[in-house]
C-alpha cells in the first residue's frame, strides 16, 4: 500500500479502504480458488494492482468511459481500475467460472457497482466499448480478431479507442504487423526493477 499511496497520491477515502482490502480478499479467495500465483501474493500491490494501474498512466478514463477487461482472471487489470475510475464502466469477462465466481465475490465486498462481471468467451462479447484492457492474455495477432469488432467508432479521448494491453519484454516481432501500435514503457511510471521491462500497449481500432 505504500507504493500505491505513493504513484497515487490523490486517492479519496473510499479508494483508500477499497485498496486495503484487497490484499486480504484476494489471499482469502486464492486459498480456495488459485487466481493469483502463491509467490506473488508477496508482491501484491506491486505485480497486480500497480500494474493493473500502469494503464491510467497512459490514459485517464473520463466519466461513463466503457471499458472491457477480456481474460480478467481474477480481476486484474479490471478491478483496480475501477476502483479508481468510479465513474466508468467495466466489463469483466473469462471463459473460466471459478475465477468469475472470484471477481463477483470481491466487487461485491467492496461495494462496486461499476463493474459486471460474466463467464464468457471474447468472441461472444456483443456491446461496443471504448477500450479493450487485458494482460498478457495471448499474442495480438489473436487477441485482435476476438475484439475488433467490439470497439465504438466515437472517441472521446486523446487516444483513439481501441486496445490498452499489458505486455512485457520486446515486442518487435509481436507488433510488426500492427504499425499504429504504440509502446509506453511503464518504467517511466513506476521506479521498480519489477517494471524495467513492462508496457502498455497502445493499438487504435
């Protein structure tokens, strides 16, 4: 928590308490339903919620923004960046029950009401949304297909619409078919070795 206070200075008191329990939730439900690996609940706030948050370092969410989370797990990057954009709107989807089941469990204890939650493939993800957030789910070459046609044509920010993806290492090869993507290094966010090589992605739609 006191990285997160520190990269994120101006969190209101609800934000606050929503943080702080987070850490308890999540070591209460990998117990039972492993959505987290064992050795990163040590690193929590570092490895999943503050780099769930890397993506508002590249773009702030303005009120009734969409936003849909594919491949969530257990809620990351989703969940954080709704607690901290209250005023957006997240969907949360993975094809996987148990870790839904997760996500629905925690955004209930905080009293989320900006988040929906569902079991559900991305290519069977129907409404059209600003952006498209995920981490690290599968190449962009697959992951674009699942998703392009979900991406509403009206943008509202200094971003076009499009895909803000979580990703890691060189992504030379990754990305050569994708020339508008582009690259922020998280690094110049977040002075800690576990960031030296993690990105947001940037790829209009």
């Amino acid at each position: 928590m006191d990285k997160l206070r520190y990269y994120f200075p101006n969190l209101d008191a609800t934000q606050q308490k929503q943080f702080e329990m987070l850490k308890e939730l999540y070591a209460y439900w990998n117990a039972q339903i492993n959505v987290i690996s064992r050795k990163d609940m040590d690193a929590f706030y570092e490895r999943h919620v503050l780099h769930a948050l890397g993506i508002s370092k590249i773009l702030s969410f303005k009120k009734g923004t969409t936003i849909l989370d594919v491949g969530t797990g257990g809620g990351f990057p989703g969940i954080p960046l709704a607690i901290l954009f209250p005023k957006s709107h997240f969907y949360l989807i993975d094809s996987i029950g148990k870790k839904i089941k997760v996500v629905n469990a925690v955004q209930e204890s905080l009293g989320m009401t900006n988040v929906k939650a569902s079991q559900l493939r991305a290519e069977d993800f129907k409404p059209k949304v600003d952006f498209v957030i995920s981490r690290a789910v599968t190449k962009m070459d697959v992951f674009v297909p699942w998703i392009k046609n979900n991406i509403s044509s009206e943008s509202r920010h200094h971003l076009k619409n499009g895909v803000l993806y979580l990703k890691g290492g060189n992504l030379d090869e990754e990305l050569k078919n994708f020339p508008k993507a582009i690259c922020f290094d998280l690094n110049d966010y977040f002075n800690t070795l576990f960031f030296e090589t993690k990105k947001v992605v940037h790829l209009p739609l």
